[in-house]
C-alpha cells in the first residue's frame, strides 16, 4: 500500500473520529442517537443554553432576563455564563437557522473540524493514532457531552487544537495557539495555566513578557465580562472566602486552608474507590487526571531533552488540581477535569515514546469509562418522548398566541422558573415551548413565596396545585397555560 495514501486515510478518520465515538457509545449503553430528542434530557443547564441561543438568533440579544432569583446582569440580558461561551452556537444559528436538533449538529461538526486540525497539525504514526483512537472512543464522557446543549465540547475541541499546535514549534503556529489560548481564558479563567508551557518555549525576554501581559490581560478579560455581563448565580461559582481569610487572619486562613486540602482529598479518595466499586464519573475523573500528572512526572524523568516541557506541565496539573479544589465544589468541580483530560491524553499519546505508560493509561480509560462506568445520567441520551413532544407542540401553540414581546421593557419578556414547590419539581422540559427572545429566570420557591408582591418578572411557570399557584389565583395572575392531567401552570401579571 502507497503510504502517502495510507497518512490521507488516517486523516479521513480523523474526521470520523466524534461519530465514530458516539457510535461506539450507543452500541455500549444501547441509544439509538436517530431518536434524538433534546427537551427529553436531564440536565436542566441546556434548556436555559437553547433559548438563550434561541433569543440571540432571532432578536441578536435574548429580550427577556435570564438570571436567578432575579439577578440580572448590568448589560445585556445573559446568565450566569460569559456570553463568549455562546459564540459557536449563535454562529451557526445565525447561518444556519436554529432548532433542536442544532446542538448536536454543531458540536460534531466543529469536533471532525478540530480533529482535522491536529491530525494535521501533529501527523500521528499508526500506532499513536490506534492509542488516540482507542482513548476517543472509549472515554464516554466525551461523546456524551458531544450529544448535548452545553458548551464543554467546544471547550473540548479547542483544547485538542491547541495540543496540535503546542506540538509545532513554528512562530506562526505558535501565535495561533496564543489566539486559542486568548479564548479559553475568556471562557475560562484556569486556563490561564496554559500560558505556562507556551511561556516555558520562548527563548526570549521580551517574548516572556509580552506573553505573561496578554495572559494577564485575558484573564482580566474574563473577571470584566463576567462583572458587566454575566447575572448572579444563587451562590458565587468561584469561591475566594479562604483566600479572604488568609489575608485577614493569616493564624486563622492558613490552617483553614490545609484542611480545605485535607477534606478534599478524603473526597477525591473516596471518590476514585467507587470509581472501580460501582463506575463513580467523579472518582474516574479525578484518577484519570492523576495518572495523566503521573504520566508528565514520569516523561520529565526519562526524556531529558524535554525535561524542562515536561516538568511545565506537571506544574499546570498541580495548580489546575489545586484550582478545582479550592475555587470551586470538589465534586461539581470534577467536571471541569473533562476537557483537560482529553487533551492531556493528546499530548502524552501523541509523544513516539512512552509506549508502556500509555498502553496503561488506554487500557485505565477502557475499563473504568467504558466497561464500569454505567451512571444514567451520563450514559443516557436525549431520546423521544411521545407525550412530552405533543405537550410542548400544545404549550408552544398556545403562548405564542398569547405572549408578546416588549420592547420597552425586558422584565415584561421575562418568566419565573420556580424551581420546586410543595407538591414537587416544576417539569422545566416544558420551557422549551416558551417563545424565542424570553428570558428564563430560575427562582427558589422561598424567593418567590417572600417576595410575590414585588417580583419583577411579568410571568410565571409553576407546578399546578402549589402554593405559588394559589398565590398566583388569589393575586389576579391570570392562566394562560394550564394542562389537564399535567403538572404546569404559566401565569401572566394583569397590568
């Protein structure tokens, strides 16, 4: 066989590398991805992700607030989210029109593109290709995110890019992966710690200090955007109480903070004992990026020549670990190992050497992602509801003929999403039936219940029955959707 023919073929599957990965998947945990049905999913985060794409496609900017309890941002109508992180998706709306089967469209797209990108990038051999391979397709996190609204997998595919360009050593292609980096910062603030083994390549001085002023000015980017555009969430999403402490009263902040790292580590030990007992996605995250640290102390110890490279990014590991554990809930903050780890695994598989630890580190993600991991909530796809597609068919119907949008004012754009009521949890698949440009503000049923005679937003979803709808009754709310034999109500303030 020509081998220049056979390279091409390679990049061929590449390109077929995600689909190859969600096939794999739906024959391991029997899904049918043709039944794909986005509204049927259980993460609550991407009906929030849909209509905010939704409102970006048809008005340019959502007319409603999205928020919690009420938060708004100081401009613009966004989320808890950075608006850079809905940057793909609004792209492809705006080309391509948006519906609910444009979310998975997008992703897999973009993700044959970034393979492409570093096949070509890197030019794997054969057998760092079936190591790459063989890691794709059987790390399932992967190719479940891949199937979703949320945005790790962009996250996902830039840093797979980025671990392309991180292996060529040419100016050009290092700028390039500064502009990559520039970006995950703004969605990110961690990774800033990428900057480190770009700064550990450049010989010069002055470079050194262009790029810590431009990693610098990133992650100020971040905290801005994240100020001015972003609502509150009920709780901050990165916590600096211990660093607060620290510097208030350090005999105080300093224990404090080893016993934040003793506790955490008691979770992350825990977590990966049941990752092997019963497939914990906590647990087998956290191990898979142990080994993966393991993996970079061991290269920086057999390869001199690139100790220094290797030494670079056992530093990142350490800090990124450490970031999770104390800015962020250890075992929420397991999510945000994902993106890393798959593109860690391209950078160590991609190496021509290290042949045994990565055979060991194949065979790791195998059985523990593919073999023990069996959790329904991340092993289970969207899939099609007969009853809920026809209630959201109705419900769309119905609030289109009586919801308009406002101009002058977005809290009249705006629906409460009572979390939980008394008599149980608000069916928020059914949001999906609201019209594009309404913002969805996701409240506590204690907010609501304090607050009912001064909410701002001018509708409400809630469960029929609840305290929150005999509070909307006995206040003048008047229905404008209610199903029979269903839990959901919306009501409407009456100027």
């Amino acid at each position: 066989m020509d081998i220049e023919l056979f390279k091409k073929r390679l990049y061929i599957l590449y390109v077929l590398l995600p689909l190859i990965a969600i096939g794999i998947f739906c024959l391991r945990y029997n899904q049918n991805i043709f039944n794909y049905f986005l509204p049927n999913s259980q993460w609550n985060d991407e009906v929030i992700y849909y209509k905010t794409i939704e409102g970006i496609t048809e008005y340019g900017i959502p007319q409603g607030y999205f928020g919690y309890n009420e938060s708004r941002a100081s401009i613009g109508t966004f989320g808890a989210w950075s608006p850079i992180i809905y940057v793909f998706d609004a792209i492809w709306g705006g080309v391509f029109g948006w519906n609910l089967y444009s979310p998975i469209i997008v992703r897999i797209v973009f993700a044959c593109i970034g393979m492409l990108i570093y096949a070509a990038l890197v030019r794997p051999n054969v057998r760092n290709s079936l190591f790459i391979w063989l890691f794709v397709i059987s790390f399932s996190l992967y190719a479940r995110y891949l199937s979703s609204q949320m945005a790790d997998c962009y996250m996902v595919t830039l840093l797979v890019i980025y671990a392309g360009l991180y292996n060529r050593k040419e100016k050009k292609y290092k700028m390039a992966g500064r502009i990559v980096l520039i970006l995950l910062t703004l969605l990110r603030p961690y990774y800033v710690l990428l900057w480190l083994p770009i700064l550990d390549s450049s010989e010069n001085e002055k470079y050194i200090i262009r790029d810590i002023i431009i990693a610098g000015g990133s992650l100020a980017g971040y905290f801005v955007i994240s100020h001015y555009f972003t609502a509150s969430y009920f709780t901050s999403l990165i916590k600096f109480d211990w660093l607060k402490l620290i510097l208030e009263s350090p005999s105080e902040g300093v224990p404090n903070f080893f016993r934040i790292l003793y506790e955490a580590a008691k979770v992350i030990g825990s977590s990966i004992t049941s990752a092997f007992v019963d497939g914990n996605d906590v647990g087998l995250q956290y191990f898979l990026y142990l080994i993966l640290t393991l993996c970079f102390l061991f290269m920086s110890l057999m390869h001199k020549e690139k100790r220094k490279g290797w030494l670079c990014w056992l530093v990142v590991n350490i800090m990124f670990c450490l970031t999770i554990v104390l800015f962020y809930d250890v075992r929420v903050g397991s999510r945000h190992l994902m993106p890393f780890i798959i593109m860690e695994g391209f950078i160590i598989l991609g190496q021509n050497k290290g042949y045994y630890i990565k055979s060991l580190f194949v065979v790791l993600v195998f059985y523990l992602c593919l073999i023990k991991f069996t959790d329904p909530y991340f092993t289970t796809y969207p899939s099609g509801n007969e009853t809920l597609q026809v209630q959201i068919s109705e419900m769309r119907n119905e609030l289109a003929d009586k919801i308009e949008i406002d101009e002058t004012d977005r809290w009249n754009n705006t629906i409460i999403w009572v979390l939980s009521d008394t008599d149980g949890a608000y069916p928020w698949q059914t949001l999906y039936s609201l019209p594009a440009g309404m913002g969805i503000s996701i409240c506590s049923f204690d907010y609501v219940i304090s607050r009912f005679g001064n909410l701002s937003a001018k509708y409400i979803a809630c469960t029929a029955n609840g305290d929150v709808d005999r509070l909307c009754r006995l206040n003048g709310y008047l229905s404008i959707y209610s199903m029979e034999d269903s839990n959901v109500c919306v009501y409407m303030r009456q100027e």
